[in-house]
C-alpha cells in the first residue's frame, strides 16, 4: 500500500469516527432533555397543585370578608367614629334608635 492509499483510508475513518462520535453525543443531549423536561413537567404540575390551592384557600377568605362587610349588623362608619372618640365599638354596643335615626342611611358599594 502506498502513502497515498493510507492517508484516504485515515481520513475515510476519522470522518465516520466524527460522525458516530456527533450522533452519540445528539443521541445524549435528547436523552437528558427528555429527562429533564419530565422533571419540570413533574414540578410544574406541584407547583399548579400548590397554586390552585392558594387560590382556593384565598377565596374562602374573600367570601368570609363579603359576608362581614354586607351583614347589615356590620357598619364600618359608625365603629370608626366610635373608635376615634375613644368610645367602645359600635359592634359591642347596642345604640338606642335616635342616634341611628339621626344618622344619614348608608351606602352600600360593591
């Protein structure tokens, strides 16, 4: 064989040694990807579980203020003022029906 017939197999080799050498590190890549994607698909959906959760337990809170605030035993106005004269809370408290008479009738907002 001569140094010509050589350098063309050498060369023929190293070219298929790359090749094989770039699918299996492709092959790798895909590999950790898929792995890694399945975690954070697992993570995300604890983290939808916890969300969801949260969301729920904050609702719950939000209808105990709503029916606080829209009893009709409840008036903010009237326990501020109490509060600010030093007087005890309206809520405490029951007033005689010339003081409520006196006031003017309040305005629901929603």
């Amino acid at each position: 064989m001569d140094s010509v017939a050589l350098s063309i197999i050498v060369n023929i080799l190293s070219v298929v040694f790359v090749g094989w050498f770039f699918v299996m590190v492709l092959q790798h890549l895909s590999r950790s990807q898929r792995e890694a994607s399945g975690k954070s698909a697992d993570a995300l959906k604890a983290t939808l579980g916890e969300t969801e959760a949260e969301v729920a337990r904050l609702r719950q809170r939000l209808e105990a203020v709503e029916a606080i605030v829209t009893d009709e035993g409840f008036d903010l106005e009237r326990d501020a003022r109490r509060a600010l004269t030093g007087a005890p809370l309206a809520s405490t408290l029951e007033f005689s029906a010339e003081e409520e008479a006196a006031r003017p009738p309040r305005q629901r907002v929603r």
